[in-house]
C-alpha cells in the first residue's frame, strides 16, 4: 500500500471515505464512461445511503462525474454547478446484498446517448474499489494505468489483446478476466506498468470480437 | 510491499524506520528518495496551512455545529492556563483547528483519515514549534506515522465504517504516538510500541458521527487521541515495553471492530449519534 495513501490525499473535507472517495468513484466513471455525463442516476448503499447528505458524499461524486479532483474547492458547490450545466442528477437509496459499507452504484447516460453502469466502494482514506462495470463482476483501483476491453468471448482475443502490449513493451501487472457465459459478452481488466500509445489502443478498437477499449492513465493523486 | 510492525522494526534494523520508509516508498513507485520526501514537506507545509485556516474565529460548519472553538482552546494556550501544559496543550489546540477546518469542508491531509485528520500535524506541528523539531525531522516523523498506517490498514482497517474510530482516530493515535518516540530518538521497536500503547488505549472507540456529520464527536476526539499519542510515547520513552506484540494489538483491533454493531460503525444512528440534545441542536440549527 502506497504510503500516501496513508499521510494523503490532500484533500477537501469533511470525509476520507464519503468525500474524497466518493469524488474518485465519480471521476473514475466519468472517465470510464469518455464524455461528458448529462444524465446521473446515483444509488447509495449502506453507510453512504444514512449520512451522504451530511458528508457532502452527494457533492464530491457529483464533482467527480465533472470532472473534478479530490482537492478542488468547486467539490463544495457541484450540486449547483451541475444544474447550471444542465447535468441531470438523481438520489436514491439501494440495498446491495453482500456490499462494503460504502458502496455506491451509478447508472450514466453520456451527452452522445453513451450509457454506463457502475458499481464501486469507498473502502477507506479516500480509496476506492470498482466491483461492477455494466453488470459484470470486476475488482480494480484505478490507482494503476488500467486497461479495459469490452469483448465477445472468443479464442485468441486475450492474445491478440496481450500482443499489441508486448510489441510495445508494455508490462502487464494484473489481468483479471471476466464473461457471462461462453461466447458471450466478456471484459478484461489488466492493469499496466506503461500506458499505450493511442495507435496501439485505435488498432485494438479495430478488432474482430472486440466492442470497446476503455484506456485509464493512473491516477494522479 | 505491504509489512507488518514487526516486518518494518527488522527493515530498519540498526538504522531508522523513517529511512526505511522512504527507501520502500522510492522503490514501489519508482520516484527517487528526494522526490518522495519533497512530496512529503509539501503535504507537511499542506498540514501548517490546514491549522492557520482553522484557527479562524470567524469559521463555521455548513451544519453549524463546529468552527470557532479552536480560537477559544489557543487563546486558553496563549494566556499560560491550559492544565496540560504547553507542549501538548499547543498539539491538541492544532489537532482541533486541522478537524474544524475539515469540518468546514476546507483543504486538508488524510492521516490516515480525513475524519481523524487532526492528531499527526497537531503533535508534529507542536514539536517543531515547542521542541525545536527541524523541518527535515518532522518530514522524517511523518514516515514513520506512515509506515505505522499501513501496518494497521492491511492488518486491520483505518475506515470508521468497517472498524468503528478505533480504525480512525486510534489508527492516527498510533501514527502519531510512533513518529513522537521517533523525534525523541527511539529506536525502531519503541516507535512499534508507542504505536501499540495508543491503539490499546483506544480498543473499542466507536464511530457515532452525530446527524452523519464528521462533526461532534470526531473534532473533541481528535484533541483527546492526540493526549493520548504523548502518553503512549512517553511510556516506552520510559522503558516501559508493551507486554504484547505490536501487530497482535492491531489484529486486535480487527476483531473488536468486526464485532462492533452496524449502529456504532459510521452510521449516525448509536452512540452520541442517538443523544437527544444534540440532535434537536442540528434540527433548530438547520431552520
């Protein structure tokens, strides 16, 4: 663990878990999801859906869902600002069996009618865990360089995926995979030491079996 | 790498558990040992603006609950009556103006958390400005606390919502309590110790945030759990060692907050969250 995870992040208060954490979940989908959000539907599990109000943890993912960082005082008034930007947001309550505590699951629909889902947990000192992306199981931090691909489960995509790396020099560190069902909707997750040029991430778009390539820098702070 | 206590004490050996700290952190992101100390004075430098804005007495909570009341403890200070004396009395003073200023949604430093944000820089800041701790010293001690955190996040949790405030406050108390040993020249294990006498002093704190709000009892708790760091670094600066392995402490403190009710973890609903008097003072507040 990261020892800036510990004395860090500098960040706007009151909330490790309920503020900045929740204003990395936001950002983290906002960049996941590539384009600016016009629609948020916001689901609060667990201690986030009994004290979001008093933490500010409806302010900090709306900021994020933004764009904004940890530490950016706008946080304070990202209610208001999204209005004014015509961003439509909507609270809820929703109980996810099984969940850590802090768990938040949003519903985005992007300003050229992109939609995304995602489920993910502020799990401590403003550290978040991302559990479910458009309702399949994954489990990554969004700390690392991050590669998602979006695929038809079929032989020889993880290695056409993993050969494009290699013939960049790319390390992989973590590679999770995931499907529904055999020759079904299937994602990969591989978490990586170097981030890809775009021609490479363009060629991988260009695949047979491949949906959509989802490419995140590590995060900064 | 995550390590233990008892893992960090054999990685520092004869040298100090401060450099060993730097040196891991220097490998792990591939950043030099300058950069990841400057990141470190910058985050200290981050901690002295965090109490000056706290110490504001005009300041308030959106709530209403909290600001103002750090200005009240320094004038206190200032005139010489605090019962606890200079030292500490200037350490809790800062640890409550760090905890308003987040409470007033201000820019802070998690340490470990932003709700027990207040304990580390009140009593490093204390130091440097009553103990003639240099800048270089209290970057150093901040390692320490550092890798002090991440014993207790990987054994046993620093989220109030999963451990109650032990993981919070007691986890920063732990911190703190092993960067003090640390200034005052203790070796590796008694920083190990000190970081277990404050947690065991805490064992059991409950998370009852009034209204939800890091608010009451989380500003009052970061002023005792940073008198509670000096007296755990003032024992084993005494010699008194801790009849129990460190890192039992914190596996300890896992169990206990695993046991801890959902009303008292983070959920505004136990605890201090359910008195009365305080909850019709947030509502009148609130029209």
């Amino acid at each position: 663990m990261d020892l800036f995870d510990l004395i860090g992040p500098v960040m706007i208060g009151p909330s490790s878990s309920h503020t900045a954490g929740a204003a990395r979940i936001g950002l983290t989908a906002r960049l996941l999801l590539n384009e600016d959000v016009c629609k948020a539907e916001v689901g609060f599990h667990g201690s986030f859906a009994k004290t979001y109000r008093g933490h500010g943890t409806d302010r900090a993912i709306v900021g994020g869902l933004m764009g904004m960082a940890v530490d950016d005082p706008r946080l304070r008034d990202s209610l208001t600002l999204a209005q004014e930007s015509g961003m439509a947001v909507c609270f809820d309550v929703v109980n996810i069996r099984g969940a850590h505590p802090n768990t938040v699951r949003l519903t985005l629909t992007g300003t050229s009618g992109k939609e995304l889902t995602m489920e993910a947990a502020s799990v401590g000192g403003g550290n978040i865990e991302i559990h479910k992306l458009n309702g399949l199981n994954v489990d990554f931090t969004g700390k690392e360089h991050t590669l998602i691909i979006h695929q038809t489960d079929a032989p020889g995509v993880i290695a056409a995926v993993t050969g494009a790396l290699a013939g960049q020099s790319i390390n992989i560190a973590n590679m999770q995979v995931y499907r529904r069902k055999a020759g079904a909707d299937a994602m990969m997750v591989i978490e990586l030491d170097g981030a890809p040029e775009d021609y490479v991430l363009e060629s991988l778009r260009h695949m047979k079996a491949i949906r959509n390539v989802t490419f995140l820098k590590r995060r900064p702070c | 790498m995550d390590f233990t206590l008892s893992e960090w004490v054999n990685l520092a050996g004869e040298g100090s558990l401060a450099d060993a700290a730097v040196k891991q952190q220097a490998e792990e992101t591939g950043m030099t040992e300058e950069a990841v100390r400057a990141t470190m004075r910058s985050h200290l430098r981050c901690m002295q603006e965090a109490v000056q804005s706290g110490l504001n007495e005009k300041l308030r909570s959106v709530s209403g609950l909290s600001g103002g009341q750090a200005a009240l403890f320094l004038k206190r200070l200032q005139e010489g009556r605090l019962l606890c004396g200079r030292l500490l009395g200037k350490a809790e003073v800062y640890a409550m103006a760090t905890a308003e200023c987040n409470a007033c949604m201000g820019k802070i430093v998690a340490a470990p958390t932003a709700g027990a944000c207040g304990i580390l820089p009140g009593a490093i800041l204390a130091m440097m400005e009553e103990s003639d701790v240099t800048e270089e010293q209290a970057v150093n001690a901040l390692f320490v606390a550092a890798a002090v955190g991440q014993s207790i996040a990987t054994q046993a949790s620093i989220s109030g919502a999963e451990g109650g405030c032990q993981a919070e406050c007691g986890s920063a108390a732990s911190m703190a309590a092993a960067a003090l040993a640390y200034l005052e020249g203790g070796t590796p294990q008694q920083c190990a110790d000190a970081a277990a006498f404050a947690m065991m002093n805490l064992l059991g704190l409950v998370c009852d945030p009034v209204g939800g709000l890091v608010e009451v009892p989380c500003v009052y708790r970061n002023v005792g759990s940073c008198g509670v760091a000096f007296t755990a670094a003032d024992m084993v600066l005494s010699g008194i060692r801790c009849p129990i392995a460190p890192d039992e402490v914190l596996l300890a403190m896992k169990e206990v907050g695993d046991a801890l009710p959902a009303s008292l973890r983070e959920t505004g609903e136990g605890g201090c969250a359910a008195c009365a008097s305080v909850r019709a003072r947030l509502r009148a507040n609130a029209e």
